[in-house]
C-alpha cells in the first residue's frame, strides 16, 4: 500500500520524489523505491521520523508496535502522524505518541489510478488545520471521506479497502463462467471489466436513480435477468456476502485486541 500510495502522489505531480523519504528494514526494497520514483531513502526509521513534518506509517499490524516503541520519544510535539495499519486503533496509537497529533488513514488500492477511496478518522476531531492537511494531501488518490468515530472508519476498511478484495473474487467467478463458453481468455477478462466498470460508470451517472431501480431496468419480468436473479436471491448471496463482512470486520478486532 506504501508503494501505492507512492506511485499515486507522484503521478499527479502532488510532490516532487526528492521531498519524500522512505525507510524500510530491506535495503533490497529501499534501493528499488530510490530507482524506480526517485524518493529520498533514510538510514533508519528514527533519522526519517527526526527529518519529516508528516509521518506515514504503513506497516503490518503485528509490526507496528517493534517498529515505533523504540524511537517513540524521537516524536516532535505536534508532529503529524498517518498510520495506514489495520486494527490499530486510535486509543493504541495515543499511548505510543502522546505528543501526536494523530491520523487513522484507510485507502484502497484503486489509490494506484487516482480512483481511490480513503478514509481516516483524527484523534482530534476538533483540529480543522489537520482534516485540511489530510483532505488536501490525498485528494489526488481518490476521493477523501471523514469518518465519525473508529466504529464508522472500520466499516469503512472492511467495505471498501477488502471490498476491493471482494469485488475482485466476484470478478474471478464472471471471467471464470465467460471461458467455460469458449471465449479466449484475453477477451473473457475484458468482457468481465466492461461488465463491472460498465454497471459502475451508469449508476455513478444516474445521480436521481436508486440502484435498485437501475437494476429493475435490466430485469424485466419473467425474462433471463430475472431468472438468474431469483436464483441469487435463493442461493442467499446477500447473507453470504454479508458474513464475508462480518468474518473481515471480526478479524479486525482481533487484530486490536492483540495489540492492546
């Protein structure tokens, strides 16, 4: 997600690589970052930390805590703070930087096109020069949306940032039955594409229509839609789509009581 979110910034000319520094445990990883964006790499995440007005962290949930204990006191009063981390809620993140001023930040790989979505939640959700910052510096990976408390934002992760996930699996599924027909497989993920972005582009352009009703204009009654639909409706997708939710959000809480 880091490289991602990389990628995005730089492509629109947001900032320029030489203002961004990076930090990693592999020299390996650090030394492809520098040849292929052209970013500033740090020595250590402490001397990165000492040297940046905002800090991203964008570790694995079970790494953050050995990542940030032992340089929490290289930490300015009032630095800004963006922790990308799954399950690592606000409350963890104040005790290890008291100092912080700290945001919650969720984004979605579709961040890499500048079709992003982004979520974040603030410590302080009084500190408007922050969501300012916030809206401003990601806004050109997608679109930015506030999240009203930690209980809104990790609804938010589970629908939209492992929803990219689902929609993908879904995805599999239409290119997979396309193939069983016959189709060359170049033609059967293209055809699979157009079919989602295509539904995407009309209800994203049908501001007055429900998606319900843009869907009632497809099945007519009695007819082919319809009867795959009923099927649908049979099989109960919508209830296991709805525990694929529930086992996502349930992992996630796991993950924070493990980090407490």
């Amino acid at each position: 997600m880091a490289q991602a979110m990389i990628r995005g910034l730089l492509e629109t000319d947001f900032i320029v690589p030489q203002r961004v520094l990076v930090s990693n445990r592999s020299p390996g990883k650090l030394q492809k970052l520098t040849e292929q964006f052209g970013v500033t790499t740090s020595r250590s995440n402490e001397e990165l930390v000492e040297q940046a007005d905002i800090v991203i962290i964008s570790v694995k949930p079970q790494d953050l805590l050995a990542a940030i204990e032992p340089i929490s006191r290289a930490f300015l009063e009032g630095q800004i703070v963006i922790c990308l981390a799954a399950g690592v809620r606000m409350e963890t993140l104040e005790k290890l930087l008291p100092q912080c001023r700290i945001v919650r930040l969720m984004p979605n790989t579709p961040a890499l096109i500048q079709r992003g979505l982004l979520g974040y939640l603030l410590n302080d959700d009084e500190d408007d020069a922050l969501e300012g910052i916030v809206e401003d510096l990601f806004a050109p990976l997608g679109r930015v949306v506030k999240m009203a408390d930690e209980e809104q934002f990790e609804a938010f992760m589970v629908a939209c940032s492992s929803g990219t996930g689902f929609m993908f699996e879904l995805m599999m599924y239409w290119q997979d039955w396309i193939l069983e027909h016959g189709f060359d497989p170049e033609v059967a993920k293209a055809i699979t594409i157009e079919t989602f972005v295509g539904a995407s582009l009309l209800a994203a352009e049908s501001d007055q229509v429900s998606i319900e009703e843009l869907q009632n204009r497809v099945a007519s009654r009695k007819g082919v839609t319809a009867a795959g639909l009923q099927s649908m409706r049979e099989l109960e997708i919508e209830r296991a789509l709805r525990i694929s939710f529930e086992k996502a959000a349930l992992r996630n809480s796991e993950i924070a009581r493990e980090l407490k």
